[in-house]
C-alpha cells in the first residue's frame, strides 16, 4: 500500500484561503508547477527560499508515493522592468548592458540558477521548459483567447481585456481584488496607453526597433507577454487542469491573477486546483529583493564574504535554517540565526552518527512507532517543517540518552528509528550530511580525538586534575564529553 494511502495530506489553499485535504486529480499523478526565476542576474537567498520550499514539498509529495510531474519554468523572455507592461525586457537590458547576446545572459545565469540549486541538493523538476522554446505555443493560446473575444489587437500588440472577462467570470479571485479597486490604483496615462484599460495586460508586444528579442506572429514582429508563458507550458505538460500551482507570494498579483484568466479565457475552466504561495525571506525586517538591493548571495554565504556574516555556512545549515520556519511564514535572514541553526544542524548530525553505535536493548523506552507518525502528521499539516524539526530533536534527545546508558531501543525499534530518521533529514528535509565533509568540523574532530586521547592517558596515569580539567573546559566552551561503553563520543550543544 503506497504511503499516501495512509497518510492525510492537508495543504492550505490560497484560493479559499483554508487548509483543504489533498485529493490528486488523477491520483498517483500529480501535477505540480512553480514558476521559476527570471534569468538576468544572480539569485538571491530569498528566490532559494522559494524554489527549496517547493523543492521540501516536490520530496514529501515523492515521498508518499505520489508519481509527480514537477516543471518549474526558465523566463528567458518577455519579463518587462515593470509590471504594468512598460520598461525594457530585464534580460535584453542585461545583455546591452554587459555587450552580450540576449542568450550569452540566459545561458551564464541558468547555468548559475542550477548549480545553487544543486549545491542547496535541490532536486531537479521533471521538467525545465523556457518561454522562447514555447513562443509557437504561446501565440496558439493568444488566438484562442482572440475567438473567444477576450483580447483584441491595437497597432501589432493584443491585450487582454479584463473588463470583458470580468463580465462574465470574476478577475480578482486569487488576490481578493475588485476591478474598480484596480483601475482606481492605476495611474492615469493621459490616454497614451494603446490599451482600452489601464489594467489590462499585454498577451503579445510588437517590437521597437530597439528590442532586440523578437519573433514574427500573426499581429508583428515581437514578443510575448510576461504572464503567458506559465499558461502555455503549465498546460502544455500538466493539461487544462492540474493539481498545484506554486511560486512566491508577491507573484499573487499581476502574475498568477493574469494566468487564471488566460486559462479560463481560453479553455473555460479553472486550471489550478491547489495554489500555494511561499512567504518572504526579510534581511533587516525587509523583503530580500534585486530591485532594492536589499539582498544576501548564496556564494557569500557559503565563503562568509559579505560583512554581515562573521563566517560562510554550509549550504545544508542554510536549508535547515529555512526548514526550520514554515513556507508560509515570514523569515528573516541574520547571522546569529544562521550560527543558531549551525549549532542545531550538527546537533542533529552528530545524533545521526550516534544512532549508529547504539547497541539494542531487549526492550524499548520510547515509543518510535507514535513518535514517527508524529512527523508524519507534521508533515501532513501542510509540509509543517518546524514541528517536524521539533520532533526529531525529541529523537536526538532520546539518542543521546541513550548513549548515556539513559534511554534504550529495542532492535526492531531502533532499526526503526534510523528509517525514519534518514528518511525524514535527507529525503525530506533534503539536509546533507555535510557535517562529515565540512572541513572545519573534520578539523575539529581531529582536534576532538587528540584531546579525548590526552584524557585517556591522563585518567590511566590517574591524573585526575587533568582529565576533569580538560573536560570541564570543554564544557565551557560548549562541548560535552560522554563516556559510553564503546569509548568517549563528544557532542556540540
Ligand atoms: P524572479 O526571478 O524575480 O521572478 O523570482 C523568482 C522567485 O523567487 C519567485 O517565485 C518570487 O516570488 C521568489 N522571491 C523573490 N523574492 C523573494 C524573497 N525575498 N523571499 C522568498 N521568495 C522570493
Ligand atoms: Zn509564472
């Protein structure tokens, strides 16, 4: 029986807003499409907290037994500097900037995205599709919307006409806004907007003689509107309906508000059956973002070059960090944070290396079988990470004890427990053991058996001063020395 079977996954829903039971379309398969980074620039830490979100997600979906199409798109095209339709496409403004081909920027900075990716050991989706592969598609589903009299043409562009659609389907239901709001927010364009209404949106732009990312259609030599492209591919490799649709929650409005309706408007129905947004990663109490600045890379956390951090942190203790808050919630990013997760991963890391010199008892004293579906239901309560990092630390403190003499597991249940464990922290959680590739930690592991061997020779010499001195000292310093039947282990609290 495939785990799911078993397991009641919830999920909140953005759309109703409510945590809902998750019933698969078309159960094993499941659907699942995120909208992936523009490519013009490095990402920053908070577009990883995203894409590692829905990578934990992707993992518990597998997991479960679910059979998942992941597709995570590339925007290599028609992403304009602003929102409402104006500005130059942020990859071709790169790309004068820098003197390079359009592509030369997409290529170094895909090649960029996956790599971090990779080092954050985020899995890859199924698949990866990108907007100018799909510009055939993209103009179809225009002329789809064009029948059906939701979008019209002026001078080479087509927009879609949200008025129009209102009329005879809601606009607005994903963000919870009204159109009068809408048009009320806009600002006035003194009629120099081509568009019937300042919140429409462009499907097609035609191209100024200075863009150059442009391909020919029915309407002029140009390009695509930013929004299309997740229509296109999502329903192109997932179907017209599918089951969840994903990204960070300040792409709500415009972005996902627009797919809906390009979706409905040209095939009648709703595509998503489950939204589910990311919340933001904040540094200083505000949102990290490119066009502010206000932004940590991932390879400066790794070296510790950038004057916020007194040190680099393994990519693992930087996904632990982010696991440690639900995706939902607001996360700031410090480095006494990141220093406080550190401490807390190779807690955990030097439990899991414990696990293994425990010897089984007859009986057990903890209840691995309650415990485990404990994180399950974590889990089930909408990818709930931080409860279930509480619980696990309710395994390592039974470790522990138990390599103390305190606490004792029965084979059958210690077996168990590193099953679940393992399953839990590396499939799910998607942690690395790097705490055995770290090089500081093999130093100071290295340090660590010099010392447990001096106080070895020292209580043999009945040296007491020594060996208590040296222990207490490194109590001191946060390392706790235990003396079990197979040796002396240290653990760093
Ligand atoms: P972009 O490349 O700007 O389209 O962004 C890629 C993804 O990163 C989108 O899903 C955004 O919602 C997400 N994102 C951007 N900034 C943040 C942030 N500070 N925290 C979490 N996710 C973010
Ligand atoms: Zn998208």
């Amino acid at each position: 029986m495939a785990l799911y079977q078993d397991q009641q996954l919830k999920v909140t829903n953005s759309l109703s807003g409510k945590k809902e039971t998750f019933v698969p379309l078309n159960s094993p398969n499941v659907g699942m499409y995120v909208c992936g980074p523009t490519v013009y620039s490095d990402v920053h830490l908070g577009n990883c907290r995203t894409f590692i979100s829905f990578d934990m997600i992707y993992r518990y979906l597998s997991h479960l037994g679910y059979k998942v199409r992941y597709v995570r798109n590339i925007t290599d095209a028609g992403h304009l500097e602003n929102d409402a339709d104006e500005g130059e496409d942020k990859i071709a403004k790169k790309a004068r900037l820098e003197q390079l081909e359009p592509m030369e920027i997409v290529q170094r900075y895909t090649v960029d995205f996956r790599n971090i990716m990779s080092s954050f050991n985020a899995l890859p989706p199924s698949i990866e599709p990108t907007a100018t592969g799909h510009i055939v598609e993209q103009i179809a589903m225009i002329e789809e919307i064009m029948d059906k009299g939701l979008a019209y043409e002026v001078k080479g562009s087509v927009y879609f006409d949200v008025n129009k659609y209102n009329k005879e389907t809601h606009y607005g239901i994903l963000s919870g806004r009204n159109i009068e709001e809408l048009i009320s927010g806009t600002r006035d364009l003194d009629g120099q907007s081509e568009k019937r209404s300042p919140i429409d949106f462009a499907l097609w732009k035609k191209a100024s003689p200075m863009h150059i990312m442009r391909w020919p259609s029915p309407w002029s030599v140009g390009f695509p509107g930013w929004h299309l492209e997740c229509s296109v591919m999502s329903s192109k490799y997932l179907g017209q309906e599918f089951d969840i649709h994903g990204g960070g929650m300040d792409l709500k409005f415009p972005h996902h508000e627009c797919e809906i309706a390009q979706n409905h408007a040209a095939n009648g129905k709703h595509a998503v059956k489950y939204w589910l947004h990311t919340n933001m990663l904040t540094l200083n109490g505000q949102r990290m973002s490119k066009s502010t600045g206000n932004t940590v890379l991932p390879g400066e956390l790794f070296t510790g070059n950038n004057k916020l951090l007194v040190k680099g942190f393994a990519p693992s203790v930087v996904r632990f960090f982010m696991m440690q808050a639900h995706y939902s919630s607001m996360l700031d990013f410090s480095n006494d944070a990141l220093l406080a997760a550190e401490k807390g991963y190779f807690r955990l890391m030097d439990a899991l290396k414990n696990l293994d010199k425990i010897t089984p008892a007859q009986s057990s004293n903890f209840d691995v079988t309650a415990w485990r579906q404990k994180c399950y239901d974590a889990m089930n309560d909408d990818f709930n990470s931080p409860i279930l990092i509480a619980h696990i630390f309710d395994a390592v403190k039974a470790i522990n004890a138990a390599t103390d003499g305190k606490q004792q597991f029965n084979k059958q249940d210690l077996a168990l427990l590193k099953e679940t464990l393992s399953g839990f922290v590396f499939d799910i959680l998607g942690l690395a053991n790097t705490a055995e590739t770290n090089s500081d930690s093999k130093k100071l592991d290295a340090a660590m058996n010099v010392l447990i061997a001096m106080r070895n020779r020292a209580r043999n010499d009945k040296n007491w001063a020594l060996s208590d001195a040296i222990r207490d000292e490194l109590l001191a310093n946060g390392i706790v020395l235990k003396d079990g039947k197979d040796g002396t282990t240290y653990s760093v609290e």
